[in-house]
C-alpha cells in the first residue's frame, strides 16, 4: 500500500488553495494602467495612418475613433490570423506578434476617443472619390441599411459604424469585398454586383453624413 498518496494529495490541495488565495488577493489591472499601454502602442503603430486622435485625416485611411470596440479587437484579431490582409495593417499587427491582450487595450483606446475632438472634420472626406450623393443614397437604401441604417449610425457591436468615414476608404473596402479580396459573409454577396459608380456614390453618401453637432 502507498502511504505517500494521501499526503501528496493533500500538499497538492494546500496548493491549490494558495494560488487561489493569492489570486484573489492580487489587486485588478487599473484602468489607467490599460489606457497607458494603449497609448504607447497607438504611438509606435497607429498614429501615423489614424492619426492621434483617432480621426484619419489621410483619406485612404478609415477613422477609427468613437468606432465599436468589438468590431476594433476582430478586426485586429483578423488582420493578425491571416484571415484579413493590408500591406500595413498586417505588418503593423504582426509586428512583434500583436496579443489578445495587446489588441484589447487598443481597441478599447481608440472606441473611447471622440469623432467629435475640436479639429476633426465632422464630415468625412471626399477627396479622391467622384461620387453623387443622391445616388448613393438609392444605393444605400437597396443595399446597406439593413445593417448599417441610413444614418450609418449602427448599434450592433460587430459591425463598423460609417457614418463620417472617408469617402476613399469605404470605397476602397467595399470594392476589396465585390472583387474578392476580402471576404465576409454579407458583406461579400451584398455587394457582388455594385459597379464602380455605385460604389463610388453609396461612399460619398456615407462619408456626407454627420457624426457631430
């Protein structure tokens, strides 16, 4: 008979309860403490396409300030996985291997932000992106709203808001997902038959829309 089970048993049970004791102990992360490292990641990787507020001003780039924090952290997740590809948000996320917990801190960032700071455009731009308002908003009705609303003010938390986004930018994503390049479920099929002008359109509708007061 082993006499040494019992005891090993109750030593590893006496473990147990100090790990828990001293987890229970360990203070939580501050907030602050997550709102520091955010901004150093935003610093060495964000800033120079979003911009330190968050509010792209270079027209290929999508704002992301005020934008869903779910869909910021699976966005992240996709760009780093290999299920989403861009030449610079793949290496910046793959730099130094981005972690959950990296990718949480800056989507919770970047959600916090205002896209109503004092010198971000209330509007997004136009620039580069030939387009009919009135058009695009036939387009949108026919195709977007259903997710996005006419507002582009959506509340499900997985979807991206584009209301104010850059006119480039949605144009830009949304020709990736009618030719291939990306893929989503609804998205893909949704708009696989848009034309170049009705992308065009339905962008600098959204883009027109304002976020602020």
């Amino acid at each position: 008979m082993n006499y040494r089970q019992p005891f090993i048993h109750a030593a590893f049970l006496v473990l147990l309860s100090h790990i828990a004791l001293v987890e229970a102990e360990s203070p939580p992360v501050p907030v602050a403490v997550g709102h520091e490292a955010a901004a150093l990641i935003a610093q060495k990787k964000c800033v120079k396409c979003h911009s330190e507020d968050g509010n792209a001003r270079a027209p290929m780039y999508p704002k992301i300030a005020g934008q869903n924090e779910q869909y910021l952290a699976q966005t992240m997740r996709a760009y780093r996985d290999g299920s989403r590809f861009s030449p610079i948000m793949s290496a910046q996320i793959n730099e130094e291997r981005s972690s959950d917990a990296d990718i949480a801190v800056l989507a919770a960032y970047y959600a916090e932000k205002s896209r109503c700071s004092p010198n971000a455009p209330r509007q997004g731009s136009v620039v580069g992106v030939s387009g009919d308002y009135a058009a695009g908003q036939k387009v949108a009705e026919g195709f977007c709203t259903q997710c996005h609303q006419v507002t582009g003010q959506l509340v499900n938390p997985i979807w991206p808001k584009i209301a104010g986004q850059n006119a480039y930018y949605i144009r830009s994503a949304v020709t990736a997902y009618r030719d291939g390049q990306r893929t989503n479920d609804t998205m893909s099929p949704m708009v696989k038959h848009l034309t170049d002008a009705d992308i065009a359109n339905v962008a600098v509708f959204y883009a027109s829309q304002q976020v602020c007061p």
